[in-house]
C-alpha cells in the first residue's frame, strides 16, 4: 500500500517537473560520473588511460543526449506558449466584440429563398449570382495611419511645390514679372458652359429614358398581355437605339462640331461611356428579376435607387449599398482639395517636362537616337500623371462605405493578370460581369480563351475611341499596346508567377509603356497642329503625321 502510494508520488513529481529542474538533475548525474571516475583513475594508475578514452566517449555522448533534450523542451515550451497566447487574444477578441453594438451587414445582396434562386437560375449566368459588396475601410486611410506612406505622400506635395517655384522663377526672369495666368488650363478647360449644357442633357436623359422604357416593359409583363415577346423586341430595340444614338452619337456629334478642347472633350466622352455602362447595368441586372417574379410582386426598383445609383462610384447596380451614418464634411474638404491639387500637379508636369520637350523634337526630323532618349525622358511625368487619381470623393459625398470597389493594392502585383483585375475595379467588375460571364453564359463555357479575347478588344476599342474623340486624331498606340503585350504579359506573367522578381518585371514593362503612349502621342498632337491637311482623305486621317512631315511652324497651344 505505502510502495502504490509512492509509486502514484513520483509519478506526479516527474509530471509536475519543471524543464529547468530537469536540466539540473541531468548536469548534477554528469557531475557525480566524472567524480567517480577521476576517483577510479587516482587509485589505479593502470587504467587511466583506457578510463580516459571511455571518459572522453561517454562525456560527448552525455552532451549530445542533453543538447537532443533542450531543442526537445524549447519547442515543447514554444508550442505551449504559442497555444497560451492564441487562447489569451481569442477570449480578447470575443470580449470586444460583445461589448460593439451590433454591426452593420457586411453583405449587401438581397436575400433570396431557394424558390427564387432556381427561378434565376435561368436568366443568369450559371457560375454566382453577381457582386457582393463589402464593407471597409478605405486601402488609402489605411495606408496614409502609416508614417512611412504618409512621408512618400508628403514627398509628392514637396515635389509640387519645388515644381510651382521653378516655374515661377523662370516666368520672372523671362518675362520681368510673375507669370499667374494658367493659360494650358483655361484653354484645355475651354467652352466650359456649353460642355454643362451638354451634361446635364446627358444625364436627364439617362435618369428618365431607360427607366421609363424598363418600367413600360415590366408592366406589360405583370398583367395579362399578350405577345410579350413583341413586347421585349420593341422595348428592347428602343433600348438600344437609345444607347446607340441619343447617348452615344449626339454627344460625339456635339464634341466634334463645336471643337471642344482636350480636357473638355475627356469630360464629355467620359461620361458618355460612364453612363452608357450604368444604363446597360440597370437593365441587365433587373430583367431577370422581372422575368422571374412579376407575376408575384413587384419587383420595380424606386427611381431614387436608380437616381443613387448614376451618382454612385460603382458600375454595378444595386437596389442598396452599405452606407455611413454621417457625411464627413471634413473628409469631404480635405478629397477636394486633393483633386484640385492633383489638377495643378499634372498642369506643371506637363508645363515643366512635356511640353518643352515635345515643342523643340517636334521641329526635327526623325531620329532614331532622339526618339528612344524622347521615351526614356517621358517615363517620368507618364508615370506621375498616371499616379494623380483620387479616391473617397465621390463615396464620402453619398455616405457610402468604400465596399471594396475603389482601389485595391495593385502595385504589389506580381503578373499582368492580377494587375487587370485590381488596376480599375469599377471598370474590371463591368467587364467581367457583363462581357465576360455573359459570354460563357452565351457559348456555355466553351469558349474561355475567346471570351477573354473578346474582353481585352472591348476595352482596347473603348480606350482608343476615347482618344481618338479628345485628341481628334486616329493614332492607335494605344490599342496595339493593349491587344499585342497587353495579352501577351496576360499569358506570360500569370497568377503563378510569385516573387518579387516578378513584380520588379511588371513595374519595368508599365514603366516603359507609359513613356511610349506619353511620347507618341504628344508627337502627333503637335505633328497635327504644324502640319493641318487642307484637305484630308480618309486615308489621310489615318496616316499617322508625325511619320512623314517635317514640322517647321510654331504657332501651337
């Protein structure tokens, strides 16, 4: 009975012993060994020297046996502490959230039943039910809380202002006096009434025009018409020759014929597009709605959703999104004042580095060497210029959350397809949605490669009309960029490329193609303001004319 209770004593004491009392025991047993063997060794000569190879064996053995012990208590003692923390930051965790209200919903999608989920199974494409917008912060806030990205930032406001000095020292010494007069601007910003004019017809037509004619067709849908696929022809075919004339040819017809400068005609043409992708939207996700359930309910949306959603910084339309309670006005202040200040900053990137280097090659002929150094010099100000966005305007000023659709962190991408996808979210989202995913839908998934490629020649055709509207000339660099490297690197640079390396490549190649659009296109602005055709053919317009004229008149913008 007294040996059990022991037994059950030493058990519990090997259990309970510490791993530094462990280490202990294991030196003090070596301690006495090597006692005992020197006390060996001092009584009988003879055999010290077979004691002191077994002394020097059984001592290296000891220390690999305790060095295999410590590595073995440290991991042991890592792995306990680990799961104590873990517990420790779990209990944290749960007792903060009990003690926030209750949080807004991180999903904004109306809810649907099974019922009303096999009804649409029919009228969407079989792979998801479209875009769930979520809830966060904006990746700018997040970034500028960090002092390093808020120096970066900072440095940009110093270059600013390094750039507003120059060009006012300059002005001084040229002119005798300071220069305040921001002619580049008045003048890209000219016909500035008629370009409001010209927007507010825009807009009123799309807020009523394809409301009405989607509400005209849903209600022939819920009564008892008949012919409701003459219906659906003749709402339809009013649909599209709405988008194709009333918002796709008069704005055209009215940039063209009035002469609207660059930065007017990007305002018009912009917009044009931006509109014409909201309405296509609208339409598209709400016909399957009715096509599903008009007979049961009404399924219409309200025009304020529809009026919230022209006005909303997503091309994605839903009856609701996640909202803010309060309008930050002061947040609001701050975004203007960045977009007004972006605005000055690409007027003296263009008055300091563009404009007169493209003045002076532009009276040259051409020259190999000074076309490649005329590249290399206009990486810097295409890539500053292609920095000048703002993001959080437009989200503040309708009190929505910044639901992940703004800006993502495309500059850590590693291959060109992650860069499509997280470069312009807005746009992505409409591409994939309603080009991509439709045409699967269309061809039932038998036709990727051909999807993908129909995707990449909608947006380079869309990119190249806006260009070739606002600058009034046809000159395709940047659609034979998009649809020849663009889809090349597409392939090349894939999603298994991982690696900084790969990030360093993708930077280089946007580097080098931002100079080429800066540099080619500027050639032919000022190839087409010296050398007007007096009368162009169709062929003519064509022609690229900064290839073959040589430029000798100055009188230029």
């Amino acid at each position: 009975m007294g040996s059990s209770v022991r037994g059950k004593d030493s058990k519990a004491v090997k259990t309970t012993t510490s791993p530094a009392m462990f280490l202990l025991s294991n030196h003090r047993d070596l301690c006495l060994t090597r006692a005992n063997d020197a006390q060996v060794s001092h009584d009988d000569p003879v055999k010290t020297k077979c004691k002191g190879r077994i002394e020097v064996e059984h001592v290296i053995s000891k220390k690999l046996q305790l060095k295999k012990k410590a590595e073995y208590l440290k991991s042991d003692l890592m792995r306990q502490f680990d799961t104590q923390v873990n517990d420790f930051m779990d209990s944290l965790i749960e007792e903060s959230t009990s003690l926030e209200p209750a949080p807004v919903p991180a999903v904004f999608s109306p809810p649907m039943s099974d019922k009303e989920r096999s009804k649409l199974r029919h009228f969407r494409p079989p792979h998801g039910e479209g875009k769930l917008f979520v809830s966060r912060r904006s990746l700018l806030d997040e970034l500028f809380e960090v002092n390093h990205i808020r120096t970066i930032y900072h440095m940009f406001i110093a270059l600013l202002i390094l750039f507003i000095l120059s060009t006012l020292v300059v002005d001084f010494i040229d002119e005798g006096r300071l220069v305040l007069e921001f002619d580049l601007l008045v003048y890209a910003f000219g016909q500035f009434p008629l370009v409001v004019c010209t927007w507010i017809c825009m807009f009123l037509s799309v807020l009523f025009i394809p409301y009405t004619l989607f509400y005209l067709w849903a209600q022939s849908h819920s009564g008892s018409h008949s012919h409701l696929r003459l219906y659906s022809l003749l709402f339809g075919t009013l649909f599209l020759l709405y988008q194709a004339l009333g918002l796709g040819f008069l704005p055209t017809y009215t940039v063209v014929t009035n002469s609207f400068p660059p930065a007017s005609c990007f305002i018009i043409i912009l917009e044009q597009v931006r509109l014409m992708m909201k309405a296509h939207s609208f339409v598209r996700e709400n016909v399957p709605r009715v096509l599903a359930w008009c007979k049961e309910k009404n399924v219409v949306p309200q025009v304020s959703q529809y009026l919230y959603f022209l006005f909303a910084p997503t091309l994605i339309y839903r009856d609701k999104y996640p909202r803010n309670p309060v309008i930050r006005w002061g947040y609001v202040v701050s975004k203007l004042l960045q977009v007004l200040g972006c605005l000055f900053y690409a007027y003296y990137v263009f008055v300091r580095l563009c404009i007169p280097q493209f003045r002076s090659i532009s009276l040259q002929l051409f020259d190999l060497r000074a076309m490649v150094l005329c590249v290399f010099n206009s990486i810097l100000p295409g890539k500053i210029r292609n920095k000048l966005l703002c993001f959080g305007l437009p989200t503040e000023l309708f009190d929505s959350c910044d639901f992940d659709y703004t800006l993502q962190d495309w500059w850590n991408s590693t291959s060109f397809a992650n860069y499509y996808r997280t470069w312009n979210v807005v746009v992505h989202d409409w591409l994939y949605y309603y080009v991509y995913r439709d045409f699967l839908w269309i061809s039932q998934k038998r036709c990727r490669p051909a999807a993908m490629l129909f995707v990449f020649t909608v947006s380079a055709v869309v990119h190249e009309y806006i260009l070739a509207i606002c600058f009034g000339f046809f000159y395709p660099v940047l659609f034979c960029l998009f649809m020849c490297f663009g889809m090349m690197f597409n392939f090349i640079l894939h999603d298994k490329r991982k690696g900084p390396i790969w990030n360093i490549i993708m930077w280089t190649s946007l580097f080098l193609g931002q100079g080429v659009i800066i540099c080619l296109y500027s050639q032919e602005w000022y190839a087409q303001r010296y050398c007007p055709l007096k009368e162009p053919s169709f062929f003519e317009l064509l022609k690229p004319r900064s290839w073959t004229e040589l430029y000798g008149s100055t009188n230029i913008v």
